[in-house]
C-alpha cells in the first residue's frame, strides 16, 4: 500500500463518512443501508460490476441526490439534505462517468468556470476591466495556468472541448474540478474508454493530485489494476450492498468480491 | 440571353451608372441590418444563457415598445415611462421564466420552443387588449433623440441620412459590443455559457 501524503492535511481523519444511506427509484434499490467513510489524504476506490449503485453513491455524495434514509457527515457536519451548491461550497468537486463538459466553450473557459465560486466581484466591474475586478481576474486566470501546466495541456486552451479527442477532454474535465481547490475530488470512472497510455497519463495526474495538493479523492473505476495501484482503501459494492472494505490486498482475497465478479458456481 | 444579363450584369450597369442611390441603398440596408442585429441580440442573450430558441422575442419587443407609447399616451413623462417600461419588461421576463419555463426545465428543446410559441400568441392577444389595435407613433422625439437628417453631396447627387437611424446604429453596436465582452469575460457571462451547455455540470461547479 502506498502511504498517503500530502503537506498540510493531517492523514487519517475523517473527511466524509456514510451512515446507513440507502435510497431507491421506484422499486429499485439503488443503494442499501451503505456505511463507510473516506480518510483525510487518501485515495478510496469505490468499485463493483455494474448497477452495483457506485454513481449513485457519488451522486448521493455530491448532493445530485438526496437518499432516502442515513446520514453522511461532510468535514464534521452531518446534513440530512443537501444541493449541489452546498456540496460545490463545502468543497466537493467531481467528473462524470460520460464527460459532462461545456462543450461550446475552451478548455480554458471550462476551467475557468470552476473557479465561478472563488469570484466574488460583479458583473459591472468585471465588464468594466478595472480595479479589484481586474486583479481578481488576473490572479484566477493565474491559477488556472498553474493547472493548465499541471495536466499538460497548454496546447489546447484555446480549442473549443467539443472538438477535443475523448482522452483530453477528460483531463479537461479534471482540471474544472481541481479549479475548485476541493476537499474532497470524486471522480466516476476516470479511465473509461481510454487506451493504456492514457491511463498511464490519468493515473499519475490522480497520484500527483493527490501528492501535491493533498486532495482527498474517492474514484469509482472498472480497471482492477488501476484500482489495486491507486488507491489506499477500497469500497465494494454489489446490487447496492457494500459487501467488503478493506486495502487493495484485502479486496484481492475476498472470496465475496471474486464471487459477486465471477458470479458463484451453483 | 437577355434574362441571363438582367439577373446578372444589369444590376452593376444600374449602380455603376447611379452610385449616389448606390450608397443610399447601401446606408439604408446597414441601418436596417443593425436593428435586426439588435432584436437577434435579444435571441441570442437567451439562446446563450439557456440554451431555448425564444420565439416570444420579436413580440416581446413589439409589447415593450407598446408599453412605452402607452404609457407616454397617457399622460406618464416620456423617460418616467421608459424606465417603467424596462421594469414591466424585467417582471414579465420573470414571470414567463417562472410559470412557463421552470415547470419545463430539463425538457426536450423542442418543448420549450413550442411553449414560447405558445407565448407569442398570448403577447399578441394580451397588447391588442391593453393597448388597442390601432397604429401608434414612437415618442422619439420626447426621448431626445435626434430627428431630422443630413444630407450629404456625393457622386454629383445626394444621400439622406436619417438622424434617428445613425443614433439607432450606434446604440445598437455599443450594446452589441458590451453583450460580446460581457459573454466572453465575466464570471456571470461565462457562468450562462456552462448552464446553456451542460446542466449538471454547472451545478456540480457550483454554478
């Protein structure tokens, strides 16, 4: 296991824990009476097969939905309720199983709106060009360019995502959320679709989010190997169920995750 | 033949032959170009910012217009109704986007679209209603703005231009301009952008 890292963040703590959520559509339960928690500076995989609720429980997270029963405690604060404003307040950020870009706009532009809450003066000024607002301006767009370097992808900023091939939309989709400066970073199925090498590409930007800025991250992610590499402590979810937690080696022998992957001989 | 050069030589004969009418022709089309500019100003100030193709909009502008001719023939000083204009204007936008457009969010754009054609009609039936169907004249002179026109020797003729239409061309691309800068360089702008184009990732941004 990799020991997490990070300047300033005291490891170990807990960041955000889930308390018996369940939450259901219609007579589906998405998830069930799941409880577990993600630790301050680490990196925590959520997997499981298909339909095991793994969005669902991003979507619960960041405030997308709101679950039916349980409680989830944010930075010490339990909310019964929460809208994905508040989530994006208390520092929450996250990507999208099938990218969720502004299409229209430059990977810039899509950067730039993730520091929407961070802004503060108004429109006039801005419009303006002067003062405070110009500083403000500057210093964000500052900031932004740190993270352009950081994903390499000074080339691209002035090209509009939809035209972006999928892997560096992806990395686009990153650097909105990192433009946040969260807490907590989720990220649904970061390396779908991609080739080895992206992967290789993606998997060092999460290890070096997480060494450099100290950003807690909870991933959900298909690739066993990526998953085993990555991440400190895993989730397993199956038909909404959590049926283990435990460090990667622990997941490896669990005779329940092998049979909920390989289905169970009869 | 000869249809071949009417459709395309004639035409250049013509302008070669009068070029004062040429470029009264052209001022003309410029001017009239600009105030469509305008009302697509309006299109697209909401296409932008919510991603729906308001067909509502050219009747909207024809009901703000009313609205201030109304007031101003009833006696309410021009630039009082003016701003009272602009004030009716900003609560029916608020009330359309909170009885016909929110209970549609996330819905196809193609119902949004119909809904705001549905508006259109309403808008239509409701100024006939309030102000009557007869023909009003704009009180721009009460606004202080420029009446008359120059006249300007040209090509061993003359061309008009209408004060009122220089005004209207340079109010138009002054707001043209700032709509262009506002879009492409305030949060507020941006942030518009991101919810036309992805929903759920503007909220996820917090947005």
């Amino acid at each position: 296991m990799r020991a997490p890292s990070g300047p300033e963040v005291a490891v170990g703590d807990v960041l955000l824990s889930v308390e018996n959520v369940s939450l259901s559509f219609g007579g589906v339960n998405a998830v069930s009476d799941v409880s577990f928690d993600i630790r301050k500076g680490e990196i925590r995989a959520i997997i499981g097969p298909n339909g095991a609720g793994k969005t669902s429980m991003l979507n619960i997270i960041n405030g997308f939905y709101q679950p039916q029963q349980g409680r989830i405690t944010f930075k010490g604060e339990t909310r019964a309720k929460m809208r994905p404003h508040d989530a994006a307040y208390g520092g929450i950020a996250r990507t999208f199983q099938n990218v969720a870009l502004f299409r229209g706009m430059t990977a810039l532009d899509n950067i730039m709106a993730g520091r929407s809450l961070k802004m503060h003066r108004n429109f006039f000024w801005q419009l303006l060009r002067v003062g405070p607002a110009m500083t403000e301006e500057v210093e964000h767009r500052r900031r932004v360019e740190e993270i352009i370097d950081f994903l390499k992808i000074q080339e691209i900023r002035r090209t509009p995502v939809g035209r972006l091939p999928y892997g560096l939309q992806k990395r686009v989709e990153l650097g909105r959320a990192l433009a946040m400066e969260p807490d907590l970073l989720l990220l649904d199925e970061p390396m779908a679709g991609m080739n080895l090498e992206e992967k290789e590409d993606m998997s060092r930007f999460v290890l070096d989010v997480n060494d450099h800025y100290g950003t807690t991250i909870a991933l959900i992610e298909h690739d066993m190997g990526v998953v085993m590499d990555l991440s400190d402590r895993v989730v397993v979810l199956d038909h909404g169920l959590k049926i283990a937690d435990g460090t990667p080696d622990d997941i490896k022998g669990n005779q329940g995750v092998i049979d909920a992957y390989l289905g169970v001989a009869h | 033949m000869h249809l071949l050069y009417m459709i395309f030589i004639d035409h250049f004969v013509q302008m070669g032959s009068a070029p004062d009418l040429l470029v009264q022709t052209l001022w003309e089309g410029l001017v009239a170009g600009v105030l469509y500019a305008l009302i697509a100003l309006g299109f697209v100030l909401i296409f932008k910012a919510s991603g729906v193709f308001n067909f509502a909009q050219g009747i909207m502008v024809v009901f703000s217009a009313l609205t201030l001719v109304g007031l101003y023939a009833h006696g309410v000083p021009a630039f009082l109704a003016l701003a009272i204009t602009i004030g009716v204007m900003f609560l029916l936008a608020l009330a359309i986007e909170r009885f016909v457009l929110r209970p549609l969010v996330n819905q196809p754009d193609i119902i949004l679209f119909m809904a705001t054609f549905g508006l259109t009609y309403i808008l239509i039936g409701a100024g006939e209603l309030i102000f009557g169907g007869d023909p009003k004249v704009m009180i721009a002179d009460q606004l202080l703005l420029p009446s008359g026109s120059y006249t300007i020797k040209m090509f061993g003729g003359f061309v008009q231009m209408q004060k009122i239409d220089i005004a209207a061309a340079v109010i138009a691309s002054l707001m043209v301009a700032s709509l262009a800068v506002f879009f492409q360089k305030t949060r507020i702008g941006r942030a518009l952008r991101a919810v036309a184009d992805s929903h759920r990732a503007a909220l996820s941004v917090g947005i």
